[in-house]
C-alpha cells in the first residue's frame, strides 16, 4: 500500500482519554487533496487532537481516518505519508539546521553524503544556506519555522500538518510567516492542516475553516462562507465581527419575520433560506458589524433600512482604517458598529452619545 | 531598604533589590548569611584538608598538628605493610564494583525515567518501593540481604550480594536525578523523531540520549561516589573480600597512625577526579551546544 | 473497549520500561525486608541459628528492656539535634545563594563547592574531625594558647556533641540541594509584587519564601531523619562508643549472633521511620515535586 494522494476523510472519529469524556466527539470531515484546512477552536476544542489522531500520535477511540483512500487508523505515522510540524517547533536541540532536515533520511538509512545533499537543497529552498550549520538555539523565531517547514517536507508527505505554527512569533513575523506558509503549500501542491485559535490567521489561510467546540465540529465550510454565513451563535461571536440578537418571534409573514425584544421595538429580519419558524419561538439572530449604520435621532434613515434600535454610546475605539463603536442596544450583551474612518469623523460620536442603530434590512439573518 | 528605593527610581522598588539589590547598597543580611556561608564551608572543608596535611607527615607523624615533618612516607606504609590489611585488593574492588554499579544504574534509571514519563496502573507501588528503598535502614536490608542468601545457599560475595545491595541505595537516586531530568526533556522531540520515520530504538538513539546526555552523565556521577563509598549496605553482604569503605572501617578500630589519613587523602583524589571528569563532560557537552537552553 | 485496551497497552509498556528497576528491589529490597521481618517471628538457637516458627518472645524482650527505650531516646535526640542544624544551616545558604548573590553563575558554582563532599567518604569526612577535636586537637590548643581554658576539653571528641558535628556536617547538604531548587523555582515577579504590596524582608521569608520552599524542606528532612536513624557508624566512631543508637545496638546484636531479637527492634525502627516519613509525605506529594 502507497499512499499517494492527500485527501483525508474523518468518518465518526471519536477519541475518549478516559473512557467517559470525548474529548473528539463525532466528528466527520472530508479535506480535498492539496487544500488548505484550519481547524479553530478555544483550547481544549479538540482541535489539536483531530490532528494528533490524522499524524498517527493518537488512536481514535472509534471512527475511521482515510488518507487518499487508506484508512490509516494503526499505521505509524510514516506511512501515512504525513508529516507534523510541532508547536514552537520540537527541534532537535543538539543538531545543527542541517542534521534537522537530514534526520527523516538519516533513520531511513540514506548515506551521509546522499542526505546532506538533499538536506542542502531544502535548505536552499527555504533560503537558510547561511545558517546551515547553526544550532536551533541560535535561530530566530521565524528562521526556526522555516528549518521545522523543510525539516517536516524533507519526507514528501501528501499532508503536513502544522500545530499552532505561528504562535510562537510575534505580531509582524506571524503575518509574514502566514504568506510563506501560503506560499509553501502552493509549491509543494500538498494537503495543510493547520490548528490554530486566532481567527484573522484561520480566515486569511484556509480553502476550509473548520469551527469546534467541545469535541465537534460546529461549521466548516470556505472561509468566506464561515465568516458572513455564520451557523449559529457560537460561530459568530467565535469568528467575531457579528453582533448577536436574541428574541422572540412576534410574526411571520412571506419572506420575513418580526423579532420582538421584551419592550423593544420589533426587528424585521428576512427568513432567507431558514425554514420552520414560527410564532413565539426563541431565535438568535446576526448582523454584521460593519452593516450597522449610526445616525442621530430625527435624522433620516439610509434607503433600505427599516430596523432602528435607539442606543447609547458607552466607547470608542479608534482601530486605524475603522472606528470600533460599543453601544447599549443590547442588555448585557455586545453590540458594536464598525464605522469608517471617514464616515465617522464626518460627524464623530462621543461617548454617551444617544444614536440609533440601524442596517439595511436584508443584512440581518436568523441563525440556527 | 529606603536606600534601594533612591537607588533604582527608574524601575520603582524591585524585589531582587529589596531582598539583594542587584547594584547599589547590600542589606545587612547579605553581610550576615555571607558570614554563615563562609562558616559553612570552612567547616565543610577544613577538617578534610587537615587530614590531607597530615597525611604527608613522616614517620614520626602523628594523628594531630603540629606537622612532624614532610614525606610519601604513610603512602608507601599503606600499601606495603600488612598491618593495614589489603587495602590495594579492596581498593580494585571498590573500583570495579562503582563501574559496575554505575553502569547499571545509569542503565535501569534511564529505562525507568522512560517508563514514568507517563502514569500507569500500579506506578505508585514501584515509586514508593524506590522511596523505601532509600530510606531503608542500611545496614538492616544488608543483614536482610545477607540471611537471604544464606537461606538461598548462596555464598554472598561483592559481585553478587553486595552489587545488589548497593544498587538497591544508587538507583533510588538514579531514578530521582533521572525525574528531574525528564522533566526538562520536551516529549515533543521523540515525538517528532517518531513523525520523522525514526523506530522506536532510533529515536531513543539519535534524540533522547545525545539531549539528555548530561542528565545521564549525573546519573553515572551518583551511581560511581555513592557505590564507592558505600558501607552499611555493603558490610554485612560483601562476603569474605573487603570493599575499600570498609577497610576503612577496620582501620578507624584498630590503625592509629597517619596510613589512615594517607588513605582518606588517596580515596578523596580518586573522588575529586570522577567529579572533575564528570562536570567537566557536562560542561563540555553544553559548550558544543553553544551554551543554549532547552526549552522546557 | 478500545479505550481500555490502549490504556492496558501504555500500562505494559511503563511496566516493561520500570521492569528491570523492580528486578533489583524485589531481591534486594522487598526480599531481605520480608526476610528481616520473618526473622523476627523466629527463635534462636544460641549460636547464630535461626529456627523457624512463630513467637511474639523477641518482641517482648525488645519492648521489656530498658534499654530499647534508652537507645529510642538517644536516637531521637541526635534525629531532632541534627534535623534543627541541618535545616536552619541548609535553609539560611539556600537562601543566600538564590537571593543575595547577584551573578547566577557564581550562585551556581557556590552552590556546586557546597556539593562536592557528598561525592566524597563519608567516613573519610568523619575522621578528618580528629585532628580538629582531640584532646590535643587544634580547638583545644587555639582554645589554651588563647588563656579561654586550662585544661584540654574532653567533651569535643568521642561525645554526643561530636556525634552531633559529624551528622550535621555530612547531612547539611541533603536539605541545600532540595531547598536550593524549590527557591530557585520561586518567580522572582512574585517577591516584586509582595513588595510592592509593602511586605517587609521578614513578611516575604515568612509568608512567600518558607511555604514556596515547603516541599524542599520536607525531601531533605526525609533524607536526614531516615539516614540518621538508620545510622550506626558515626554514633559507634565518634562517640568513642559512649553512646548507642537503635541501629548501632542492632549491630552488636548481630555481632554477637542475636539474629532474632535484632530482626525485631530493626522491624520497629522501621516502622517508626515509615511513620515518620509517611507523615512528611503527607504534607507534600513529592512524585508532583520532583517531576515536575
């Protein structure tokens, strides 16, 4: 048997520490060859076990891992033709860079020689000749990403998998090591499994962004898909950017229905494609941040808007190309417009400002 | 300590100086526990270095100052005279039952670190008998030791009872050095050597034994001083042949001449040497390491 | 369940790991404890022979002699004399090399001069006080040249206060090195913060430093008192055989062949020893401490 695409399917994974618990909890997935897939999660989600169990680090306690057509439940990891690449790395402390990216074909038997021309050529390829013959303990941050990178792809695995790959780096390094992680899996055309808890990272990256929470998987979809189509409560406000309703519904009537909030004013929300609402039910409802329009009381409203919630504005935030502004609409819950730069200096806001709240009707969606 | 607080405005009031100001004016504690600290190890030292004076006395010397001349005289006494006993003989032994000792040690500890990186049924049972073990009675396990040969119609002899009994006192402290070595050991790079396609033994090999070198290095150190110097495990279980420790022991009863002196100075440079080997390998292999840290 | 299984794998393979460590202690621990503690059920023939059979006589005999409780209360008193020493000599340079001295690296190599003797003879250690203590020794001579005294002092050597010298200068060392690292474990952020929060000196020793250093004090506490009432050599040596402790009498009682009533006081001593360690082990999981 030889592995020789990269395509994975998680079929009814299951994996228990302890025999009470599932820490992965059900989970099925199928990951195309040579995508790009982040898992995302809280810590603890079991994000970093779904890939320890496809690496071969763990069994799962129930449930099947197909790679390119072979399940590879039992299988070692080397012939699974995977290949990890650690949190804050796990190099070698006592080789050089070079003996790092030798190790794979030193224990596959190869001759010094043969391997330290191939480990030449990784390296070259990463662009740390120079460095060669230093220790781990001498590199930077990134220059260490860069050795596990070539270290992990020395093996012509048809998947890598990268736990927290960034997070040992900081700010400016992690968004340029991002490109190059991009740029990687491009050239090497092979499927990336990539964990990680920060959203801009999973949504910047992925072809597929996998949400978890307590062991199952809550949305996955394309990145676009995840991040405006939200699932349900814990996706928004996991993925970020939404503000988050929740009421009752007062009416439904053809294409949409009224949301009521104790003594509020009804909201009118489109019923789009979900089914199965009916009067009295309780439901959750998301609008974007960055739909949300603030006008001043007795102005009038943009076209198209119809729902206007009075707030009032408890901060301010200056994020640099928007203004973050946090308002009262919802008792004891987030509610917050992205405002423009531009728009909002035309006529800024201070804090204790009354405004109303309001977005084009269709902006908001109900979620599950 | 209102003086720290004028001396390092820019940093506020900082603990390391509150306690020990890292620049600036000392505590009077400092003063004070220099002083204990200067007294602690003088006394630690002193008597071992009178011994070693003395012992270079000639054949006039006797057990206490002042010095009654310079010589190698006790040295030669000491392995030429039959009243010392066969202090060269004891002394082979000792040599090559601490090699023997320290191998093992250095050996079973490894396995064993290994072993409780992870917790399994019934690892408690086998922790706390190495707890026991070490603080057993010494000279109550030799006698135990002793009978049970006996009652095995063994003979007991340094390379079998006594081999035993002094590793049942060195791999307690094998295994103790080799948990706080673990702990530092990253269970990620035998992870990643097993990622990488090496087998079991290859990853042990080419990762775990070159990284925790030092650690085991201090293993051996432990496993050789302490079987060298070991006598109540070894008095009642060493058989008809004496180790070194207790020809030692037989001469503090009955020897009273500077031959006991000449001896402590010559166990105590074949001390000075391990130790000097074994640090000195330690700081080697941290050196070629270019002096990094591992990370925990 | 697999669950189960995988988990009874990892088990056999700690096991496999640990197999050879319990091949040495069941023989040469488990065994010759067992056979101690049968010993002591047996009767004795006179002449060094055991015969096999069950009485409870040798522990009465043990527990009726007087002199079980004189040696109980002269061990004790060298345990609780050595144990104070040892811990305020041991707490106070622990704590002089982790917080008043400024480069670490000499913090290191003061603290590496502190543990060389270990690695050295014991008894070698021990003797070398001769020539300091004697009647003709150096104390007594500074101690006459200087006019403080006339006649040499006899209680230097061969007493209970040189037994208590020679166990406080080999044992000091067993409470340094674990209360060493449990202080250098202590964030220093953490003594900051309690000075910013206007702790005095003495505050931070008393309510940061000590229960920080806890699990320190108690491994090394466990080394002194089990090696201390284990002893016998230092009490026979520099006493001048003045003075006998539980397991120095068990040694003359095996010298003269009392097998019997020897394996009975030292299944006591071991019994008071598990106590007592038992007890220090109760205030601080010391497999937590030590791996982690």
């Amino acid at each position: 048997m030889r592995i020789e695409r990269g395509d994975i399917e998680l079929a009814g994974v299951c994996k228990s520490y302890d025999g009470v618990v599932n820490a992965v909890d059900g989970v099925n997935l199928r990951i195309a060859d040579g995508a790009y897939c982040c898992f995302i999660g809280p810590s603890g989600c079991g994000k970093t076990t779904i890939l320890r169990m496809i690496a071969g680090h763990e069994d799962p306690t129930a449930g099947e891992i197909v790679i390119g057509g072979h399940n590879v439940v039992g299988l070692p990891p080397v012939q699974r033709r995977t290949a990890m690449m650690f949190q804050s790395y796990a190099l070698f402390p006592h080789l050089t860079v070079r003996e790092n990216i030798a190790f794979a074909l030193q224990v596959r038997g190869q001759s010094k020689a043969e391997r330290l021309r191939a480990a030449d050529a990784m390296i070259e390829k990463v662009r740390l000749t120079q460095f060669a013959d230093r220790l781990p303990a001498q590199l930077s941050g990134g220059q260490q990403q860069r050795v596990a990178l070539a270290r992990a792809a020395i093996t012509e695995p048809r998947v890598l998998l990268l736990d927290e790959p960034l997070s040992a780096l900081d700010e400016q390094l992690r968004v340029q090591m991002r490109q190059e992680l991009r740029r990687m899996q491009r050239e090497l055309g092979i499927t990336f499994i990539h964990v990680t808890h920060t959203q801009l990272e999973a949504i910047a990256l992925a072809d597929l962004v996998v949400v978890m929470e307590q062991g199952r998987i809550k949305q996955a979809g394309p990145a676009r898909e995840v991040y405006a189509h939200p699932r349900d409560r814990y996706v928004a406000e996991f993925m970020g950017g939404q503000n988050v309703l929740s009421g009752r519904v007062a009416k439904v009537n053809g294409g949409s229905f009224l949301l009521k909030q104790g003594a509020r004013e009804a909201i009118e929300v489109p019923l789009q494609a979900r089914r199965g609402i009916g009067v009295g039910d309780t439901i959750d409802i998301a609008v974007r941040r960055d739909d949300v329009a603030l006008v001043r009381p007795g102005a009038s409203l943009p076209p198209g808007c119809g729902t206007a919630l009075p707030s009032r504005v408890t901060a301010i935030e200056y994020q640099g190309y928007f203004v973050k502004v946090m308002l009262d609409t919802v008792p004891d819950d987030e509610f917050v417009a992205y405002v423009p730069e531009k728009t909002f200096f035309a006529d800024p806001f201070n804090v204790g400002d009354v405004v109303l709240a309001t977005w084009v009707a269709d902006r908001a969606r109900p979620l599950a | 300590m209102s003086a720290v607080v004028v001396d390092n405005p820019e940093q506020g009031i900082s603990a390391r100086k509150a306690i020990a100001p890292s620049r600036g004016k000392r505590p009077w504690t400092f003063y004070v526990l220099a002083s204990l600290f200067t007294a602690y190890v003088l006394a630690l030292y002193g008597p071992m270095f009178c011994i070693y004076i003395l012992s270079f006395q000639d054949v006039r010397g006797g057990l206490v100052f002042p010095m009654k001349g310079r010589s190698l005289h006790w040295f030669i006494d000491l392995f030429t005279q039959v009243r010392t006993g066969d202090v060269k003989g004891s002394f082979d032994r000792s040599i090559k039952l601490a090699v023997i000792v320290t191998i093992i040690t250095v050996v079973i500890s490894f396995l064993a670190g290994l072993g409780f990186r992870r917790r399994f049924k019934g690892d408690s049972i086998v922790f706390y008998m190495m707890i026991g073990s070490l603080v057993a009675p010494g000279l109550v396990l030799g006698l135990g030791t002793g009978l049970l040969f006996q009652a095995l119609g063994l003979s007991p002899a340094w390379y079998s009872s006594a081999l035993g009994a002094q590793l049942s006192w060195t791999l307690p402290f094998g295994v103790l050095v080799m948990f706080a070595v673990m702990s530092r050991f990253n269970n990620a790079w035998d992870e990643a050597a097993r990622d990488l396609g090496a087998s079991r033994w290859q990853a042990i090999r080419l990762v775990m034994i070159p990284v925790l070198a030092p650690g085991l290095v201090a293993v051996a150190l432990f496993g050789f001083t302490l079987s060298y110097d070991e006598f109540a495990r070894t008095l009642q279980t060493a058989g008809s042949l004496n180790t070194l420790p207790l020809e030692i022991w037989s001469m503090t009863l009955n020897v009273t001449s500077p031959s006991l002196y000449a001896l402590g100075t010559v166990t105590t440079i074949v001390s000075f040497v391990v130790i000097g080997v074994s640090l000195g390998s330690i700081v080697l292999i941290q050196k070629k390491r270019g002096a990094q840290k591992i990370k925990g | 369940m697999p669950s189960s299984s995988s988990t009874s794998r990892s088990s056999l393979t700690g096991w496999l790991y640990v197999s050879p460590l319990v091949g040495v202690l069941v023989p040469f621990f488990l065994a010759p404890i067992l056979v101690v503690l049968a010993a002591s059920f047996f009767g004795s023939d006179g002449f060094g022979g055991l015969t096999p059979g069950f009485t409870l006589a040798n522990y009465v005999e043990v527990l009726h002699s007087a002199l079980t409780l004189k040696l109980y209360l002269a061990t004790i008193k060298f345990t609780v004399l050595t144990w104070i020493f040892t811990l305020l000599i041991g707490f106070f340079v622990a704590y002089f090399l982790v917080f008043h001295v400024r480069n670490q690296l000499l913090a290191i190599g003061l603290f590496l001069l502190c543990t060389v003797p270990f690695w050295t003879s014991n008894i070698i250690r021990m003797i070398s006080w001769i020539p300091l203590l004697g009647k003709e020794g150096l104390i007594n001579a500074a101690l006459i040249s200087t006019g403080v005294i006339r006649q040499p002092l006899e209680v230097l050597l061969f007493s209970d206060l040189a037994v208590v010298i020679a166990y406080v200068h080999q044992l000091t060392i067993f409470m340094i090195v674990p209360i060493f690292n449990a202080m250098a474990r202590i964030d220093k952020r953490l003594i900051e913060a309690a000075i910013d929060a206007g702790a005095s000196r003495f505050d931070i020793l008393r309510l940061i430093v000590v229960p920080m250093a806890k699990s320190g004090i108690a491994l090394g506490s466990i080394f002194v008192v089990s090696i201390v009432m284990g002893d016998f050599f230092v009490v026979k040596v520099m006493s001048g055989g003045g003075s006998a402790s539980v397991v120095s009498a068990f040694y003359e009682d095996v010298g003269v062949l009392q097998y019997p009533t020897a394996a009975a006081s030292a299944v006591l001593l071991t019994l008071v020893l598990v106590a007592i360690v038992s007890l220090i082990l109760r205030s601080v999981d010391i497999r937590r401490e030590i791996t982690r």
